[in-house]
C-alpha cells in the first residue's frame, strides 16, 4: 500500500476460473498492520449444465420465429453439444444438434422451416448432451398466444363546461349537502365556467363575501367496475374539496391535508397556486355507483373579501384492460398429456365429475400430467 491507498485489488492471472469447482483466496502475513475481518473467501462455480436461458417452460410460438437461445452455466470447453427436438401435437417439425465452440454460453435453435405459427402446442426438448449434463428447464413448452383485445377508450364522465347547481348565498350548509339524498331542487344552476370577478365565465354567480361556495352536479354510470381509474381536471380559485357519492376523494394542494377538518369558514391558504389554477389527479373509481352519481365541490377563498372565484371540472374513466379470450391446448408428448394456456392470470382447476367439486390443479401453464384415471375435468378461471 502506498499512503495516501486504503483498498487494492487482487487480479488473478495465467489461471482459468472456471477451471476449477472453487477458488479459496486467503491474505495473510500482514506488515505495518493487523488482519481483521474477512481474511479468506471462497468462490465457487456451479457445475457446468445445458438449459433453456428461459427461467420459464413455456412461451409463445412466435419466440420460435427468432430462435431459442440454449446456455451452458460457464463457459464451454471442447466438445460440448445437445441434440433438441420440436415435436407438435402432430408429429415431430424439427430436430438437430448444437455444437457450443470452446468459450461459447449460448447456442440458439433456428427456427424450422414448416410453418409452426399455427400450432397450439409445440414441445421443444433438449436430451444426449456431451460434454456437460442437462439443468434446467431442459423442456419447454410454446403456446399460440390469443387475439389480443382491443382497449376500450376513455369515458369522459363528466365534460368540462357541464350544468352544475351552485349554493353562493354565503351561509354554512355544513355536511347534509354533500350526500346524494340532499334535496339542492332550490339551487340555481348554469354552465361551468362559473364564478365571479373574472371575463370568462360562462355563469356568475353572486359574491355575497362568502369564504366557501358549494356547487353540485350528477352524471349517469351504467358499470362503474369498467373503470380502473378517474382522471379528474379541475379550474379552481382559490381551494376545492371534491366529495363523489359523499366520500371525499380530493383536496387542493393550499386546503389544509387530512385528516385536518374543513369547515365552511376554513380558508384556502395563501403563499400557495389558487389564481385560476388547475388540478389534476387520478382517482380511485371505490366510490362510484351503478346508476346516479353526484360530484359536490367546496370552493374556498382566502379570505372572505377576495375579488374572485372560477370553478370548472373534468372527470374521466380510464377503462380497465380487457382479458383475452382464453384456450386450454391439450397435446400428448409421448406418455405425457400437457395443458397449455397463454394468459397467467388464469389457474387450472380439476374435477372428477363435470359437476365438481372442482380444486386446483396448476397456477402456472403448463400443466403436465400422466394417464392415471379413466376420466378428468378441467377448466380456467380467473381468481
């Protein structure tokens, strides 16, 4: 070590480490020092295998199209080869050898020359390996993927501009006003934007010094478990809570956080965006109803004497993916029946009789199994 050096490296030379099972490197004999710590490693290889560089045994049929990479543990020595084989439901489609050269990890299997797009089940197999044994996975099943389906697009529940009742008379309506059973028939209403103080509102509303305005408006949702989120938009001046069906789902950055009680005298901060400021925000769609729904919105100022309001709103769905239409494969590979099927979302369950009781049978495809019973069910189901 030369001052001011508190590391070195040690460089193994002129040996080969995969030559060996392990390597034990021990320091020792120290000079203008003590050991301490650590003073002896061991390294160790694991034993030279041929496999499917895939942690899975199974993929698509279209994975073929590129070939199917094989790799050995380290590198190879000479003389290293597996002969594989692409057997369909039909019959066998392909066969060969790969030969990996000296230092190699990766040989790939070409992919056939017959047309295997339009198989369901190919078994592709690795077996007389020379030179190193077989790891795994040293089979491996491919699946004709499903359609894919096409994603719906958004629903704008709720456009911008949309009629909405509004409550501006400066008295405090505490929380009743919130619920959908709240009666608001005497509420006047208009067309967002809506406000005071400002050119471009399409409705204004009275500015009676009141600290909070209450504005409420419905829309219609026929299957609210479409949606796998809310994509709110909101003009707001100065601060806004959003209640849906009751529930709150959202407060402006310059209200005070939850769980901090907001009353009708609770004022939007100041030092924070509340001028004509947009929020945004993805929702939890939890609080949506099959049916009638209702959006209230409390817009708080600063202060009772401020020159302004504007209030505006988008809500839209984001719709949940759809799930491909699903298939069980069934192929027989020597005395071996296999179920194959695309989608890992889905489990394979088993019965005895057609009418159950069904129990689970594979939470991963594929499923391999022998000839042990004069009969078997099977079905997919989604958890």
């Amino acid at each position: 070590f030369e001052p001011p050096a508190t590391w070195q490296s040690i460089m193994p030379r002129q040996i080969d480490p995969f030559g060996y099972s392990h390597l034990d490197l021990t320091i020792s004999n120290p000079t203008g020092a003590v050991l301490t710590g650590i003073t002896s490693v061991s390294f160790t290889n694991p034993p030279l295998a041929i496999g499917f560089a895939s942690a899975e045994n199974q993929t698509t049929t279209a994975s073929l199209s590129n070939g199917i990479p094989v790799i050995l543990t380290g590198p190879a020595p000479a003389g290293v080869s597996v002969d594989y084989t692409i057997v369909g439901t039909a019959g066998s489609i392909a066969s060969g050898t790969l030969n990996f050269a000296e230092g190699e990890t990766v040989a790939w299997i070409p992919a056939p020359l017959a047309d295997f797009m339009q198989a369901d089940l190919l078994q592709v197999a690795l077996g007389n390996p020379t030179g190193a044994p077989l790891g795994e996975p040293s089979t491996i099943y491919l699946v004709r993927p499903g359609p894919t389906p096409t994603t719906p697009p958004t629903s704008i529940i709720m456009a911008k501009g949309s009629v909405w009742q509004y409550w501006d008379t400066g008295s405090d309506l505490g929380t009743a006003w919130r619920s959908n059973a709240f009666n608001s028939a005497a509420w006047p209403e208009g067309p967002a934007q809506l406000g005071f103080g400002e050119s471009d509102q399409a409705t204004t509303i009275a500015d009676n010094n009141q600290i909070t305005t209450y504005f409420r408006s419905t829309f219609m949702v026929d299957d609210p478990t479409l949606f796998a989120d809310l994509s709110m938009w909101m003009l707001r001046d100065d601060g806004a809570v959003v209640y849906l069906n009751g529930t709150e789902l959202f407060r402006s950055p310059n209200m005070p956080a939850a769980p901090t009680l907001i009353t009708y005298l609770t004022p939007a901060e100041g030092g924070q965006p509340g001028e004509n400021t947009i929020d945004t925000a993805t929702l939890e769609p939890d609080a949506l109803l099959a049916g009638t729904n209702v959006v209230a919105v409390e817009m708080h100022q600063t202060q009772i004497n401020s020159s302004d309001v504007s209030f505006d709103f988008e809500l839209v769905g984001e719709p949940r993916p759809p799930i491909p239409p699903q298939y069980v494969y069934l192929g027989k590979f020597d005395e071996e029946m296999v179920l194959a099927w695309s989608h890992p979302d889905f489990i394979l369950e088993e019965a005895d009789q057609l009418t159950g009781p069904w129990t689970p049978a594979a939470t991963n495809s594929p499923l391999v199994a022998t000839y042990a019973q004069d009969q078997k069910f099977y079905r997919l189901r989604l958890p």
